[in-house]
C-alpha cells in the first residue's frame, strides 16, 4: 500500500495502491456482523409495531388483533393485519371502545405511531450499533 490518499468506512477503504492505481479492499467482516444486528433491529421494530398497536386494534373476538401476527414474517419489515375486513376496520371504523380509558379504532398504527414511533426508533437504533449503545 501506498502513503497516498485513503478512504476509511466500516465497510472498507479506498487507497492508492504501489503501481498508483486506486484500489478498494472490502472488510471481509462487516457483512456477517452488520447483517445479524439489523436483522435483530428489524425483528424489534416489527414486534414492537404489532405489541404496541395491540390495545389500539379494534377487538371483538380477536380474530382481527391475531390476524397481525399471523400476517406478519418477524424481520421482514413488513406488519400485515390479514383478516378480511382488516382494511374497512383500518379506514372506516368510527367507534373508539366503550370505555373512556379504550383506545380501540381506526388508524391503529398511525396513532401508535404518534405516540411510540421515535421510542421504536430509537431502540432500533441501539440493536444496530448506531444509537449510542450496542
């Protein structure tokens, strides 16, 4: 390697190797590494999005609030509440719960959102190595 320029990532760097040609060499061990911690961060976002959305779901039987989980692959980035009438109750519910305190409705991940999205955020974060822990 030469004394000329480099570039230095994670990843791996970009240097100017002894013929003068720039060369890049890969870190053979930030794949393997990397990969697990945000497929672990994935797997929390996506299991904190159907707990916390849980008591905002509308409930008779629970077929609607068991369908998230069904429909959902952990780590796959993905929440689907699969029942059939899952998008009529996303959209079109207007009853909130009986109770002053239930929080029962439509738009469940939105609110859910509202309320816990940068919490979700931020523990994805410490899983991946970029929040200040890890």
């Amino acid at each position: 390697m030469s004394d000329g320029p480099k570039i230095e990532t994670p990843r791996g760097q970009i240097f100017i190797n002894d013929s003068g040609k720039a060369e890049l060499k890969w870190n053979t061990e930030f794949q393997p590494k990397w990969h697990e911690r945000y497929s672990l961060a994935q797997k929390f976002v996506d299991s904190e999005v159907l707990r916390l959305c849980d008591p905002l779901v509308p409930f008779q039987t629970g077929m609607l609030r068991n369908s998230g989980i069904l429909g959902t692959d952990l780590g796959s980035g993905s929440v689907y509440w699969i029942a059939p009438y899952a998008k009529a109750q996303y959209y079109r519910t207007r009853k909130v719960g009986t109770k002053a305190s239930d929080q029962r409705g439509p738009f469940w991940f939105e609110r859910m959102k509202q309320v816990s999205g940068q919490r979700i955020i931020e523990g994805a974060k410490k899983i991946a190595g970029s929040g200040g822990g890890a």
